[in-house]
C-alpha cells in the first residue's frame, strides 16, 4: 500500500469516528444545570451593580492570596452573597417619591 493510500484509509477512519461520537456517547451523562435565572439575584441586577459587585469580590480574593478553583468558588459565592444583600437592602428601602411636574 502506498502512503498516499494509507494517508486515505486512516481519513476516512477518522472521519468514521468522528460522526460516530455523539452516537455512541453515554446517554446518562448530562451537563450541570445552571442556578435559575429568577433565583439568582447577580444575574437580573443590572451591569454595573454587577461589575462593582465582582470587583469587590476580586480584591477580596487577591487580599486572601486565593488562585484557582478556590479562587473561583470563593468568587461565585462572594457575588451571590453580596448580590442578596443587596437586594435585601433594596427591597426595605421605600422607593423615592414622585414629584410633580411642573407646568411649562
């Protein structure tokens, strides 16, 4: 057999395989579900709380010299936490007044 022909056969095996995969994967396996949306209060707060929140959260971290996977879970747990203060300090302060409009 020639190379060329053997370079063939072994792409035409390859490309075998390759379709095959999703066929022959295990059907128990699934992905972990991420938090619901209505549940996670970092997610619906708008970007900027957002981004403060994270930046806190990131110097927090980098005070305690945490990298890695610590470092992510202390991070993600870090923005929960905050985010649910903060919306609890949201919804026991009364919403400002509205004033009336002035005639022009």
């Amino acid at each position: 057999m020639t190379f060329t022909a053997r370079m063939a056969a072994a792409a035409a095996a390859t490309a075998i395989l390759l379709a095959a995969g999703p066929a022959v994967s295990q059907p128990g396996l699934t992905l972990p579900s991420r938090p619901d949306a209505a549940t996670d209060k970092f997610a619906t707060m708008e970007k900027t709380a957002r981004r403060a929140i994270s930046i806190a959260c990131s110097k927090e971290a980098d005070d305690q010299g945490l990298k890695g996977k610590a470092r992510g879970k202390f991070r993600s747990a870090c923005k929960q936490d905050k985010a649910a203060a903060a919306a609890a300090a949201a919804a026991t302060t009364p919403a400002p007044a509205a004033s009336p409009d002035k005639p022009k």
